[in-house]
C-alpha cells in the first residue's frame, strides 16, 4: 500500500572531473558545478527526501579500485518521488571516505556524519556524486538554540530563503559563502573574506514549505528502484588509428613535395674592372705584409 507522508522538519526522531586518492591527508581534486535554481535541483532529482544519518562505513570497491562509503538513513521521509512499499530506512553508496591512512574524497561534495539530519536532491543515477549538483542538493538540518529545526548548505551556511531568480539565497551572500567552504573543505591556508549581513537560517518547515510547490511541478522520473545508484564509467584504452581521409591527403602532400621544381640557381657575378683591381692590390699589400714588408 502508498504510504503518504506530509513531513515536517520540526518533528523529533530518536548523512561526492575526477576524485583523488592520497596518503592522508587527501589531496582532492578541483569540482566545477554551474549554479543551479531550485526548480533545476527539482527537475533533475528523482528522489527528495529527509532523514537522520544512522551509520557510515568506508571501504575498498573493485572493477574500478576505489574507495566508497555506505550511508544508512533512518525515518525517511519523502517530499519527492517515493516508491510504493519502500522502507523508512535508505541506504546511500558515495564515492569517497577514508580506509586506513588512504583517503578518496570529491572537492566541494557532502561529507555525511552520523547523527546528522538532512535533505537531500537526489539524481536517479550518477556517475560522480549523488546529490543534484553535488553539494548544492544536499542540506544539513539543524536546531538552534530554542530547539527549531533550521536548513543549511555546505554544511553550516545558513540557507534565508530563495531569492527573485529562484536560487537558494544564503546568509551573507553567496560568492562569500562559497569561497569559505572551499577554503575551509580544502585546508587552504588563505584568509577567506569576511562576511557580512548575515542572517539566522530560516526554519527547516518554511524552507520545505517554499520548495513543495516546485517539486509537485517538477519532472517525474517514473523510477524503478531508488534514486541514488550509481553507473559504473569503464574505460578503456585503445590504439590511435589514421583515417582513411587522413592518410589519402598525407600522401598527396607528400608527392606534391616530390614532384615540386626547384627554386631558381644562383648565378655568379662577375666582378668590374675596378673592382678586379682593387682586389688584385689588395692581394699584393697583404703578400707584402706576410714577407716583413722589406726586399731581400
């Protein structure tokens, strides 16, 4: 039977180019993601869900060698795309974590702890990270002070709304925010610059009241399974071949080259009669010179 679940993030319940494998601490490498409006996150997510981070375990894959972390969510509940019969737990495969003194990890991605709550975008399949536009569909939940629920990106910047053009806006402005988290992610050793007007976030019910209408018009992905699995890229190396094009024109320009005449012979110039004798005196003077310069 379709369970139909209305969440809300106040409710109590008792977590990423290329990628880097290092000695740790992990060099990682750069990831660019082009900004995306919160209808676009909608669109591409098969899944949008909420839950609490239970457990991770880091371990070594095969066919390709890597390392991935198994990420277990507890009272799941969806805002987008849920299967009929599916659980309340979910577990999420990502690329990277660390396995003894190796680390993998994606610049700029989520990184999942246990005890977290979050909401994530999820694309129906991947082939670099998970979440819709890496770190731009995953948001951490987290109670303030007077124990409201409030939404966050990149971890701990504050999320105050969506802005005229539909993007998620951030406390203290974007640009800021993001130079921050890749400073601080990468262990840059550079002072980022500073922020100002920031705002609290706002509360974790207001932001998933915003975004409701946007994913109840959103592109539906029919799934079959749940979102998040990923496609194994396999590549292999293969011999440079010329064309057939290629080599046809080659062998033209080569017998083009074989067959072209010769640039026109020098012709000697034949000295004037002045000039033959100022170089028969200077012949002389110089025989003159290697004798001494005296008659014998």
């Amino acid at each position: 039977m379709l369970r139909k679940h209305y969440p809300t993030c106040s409710m109590s319940y008792g977590f990423l180019a290329l990628a880097a494998i290092a000695a740790f601490p992990a060099i990682a490498d750069a990831t660019s993601v082009a900004p995306m409006t919160v209808q676009t996150l909608a669109d591409h997510a098969g899944q949008v869900f909420i839950g609490d981070v239970v457990s991770t375990r880091s371990y070594w894959a095969d066919n390709p060698r890597r390392i991935e972390t198994e990420v277990v969510f507890r009272n799941v509940h969806y805002l987008k795309g849920e299967l009929e019969g599916e659980a309340s737990d979910f577990t999420l495969i990502v690329p990277g974590g660390t396995v003894g003194q190796t680390r993998m990890a994606i610049c700029c991605a989520p990184k999942f702890k246990v005890g977290e709550r979050r909401l994530l975008f999820l694309l129906p399949t991947y082939k670099t990270f998970p979440t819709v536009g890496v770190a731009q569909g995953a948001f951490r939940i987290a109670k303030d002070e007077a124990g409201i629920d409030r939404i966050y990106q990149h971890g701990k910047i504050p999320v105050i709304g969506i802005d005229e053009k539909g993007f998620v806006k951030l406390s203290g402005g974007n640009n800021h925010h993001t130079v921050r988290h890749v400073v601080e992610s990468n262990r840059i050793k550079i002072k980022p610059p500073a922020i100002e007007g920031a705002s609290k976030a706002m509360s974790c019910d207001d932001f998933v009241a915003q975004i409701r209408p946007i994913l109840g018009k959103s592109r539906k992905h029919n799934l079959a399974a749940p979102a998040g699995k990923r496609i194994l890229v396999s590549k292999t190396g293969v011999s440079l071949k010329a064309s057939a094009a290629w080599r046809a024109r080659a062998n033209a320009e080569a017998a083009s080259a074989s067959t072209k005449k010769p640039g026109p012979r020098l012709r000697a110039v034949k000295p004037s009669a002045k000039q033959q004798i100022r170089q028969r005196s200077q012949t002389t003077k110089s025989d003159s010179d290697a004798d001494g310069g005296t008659d014998r």
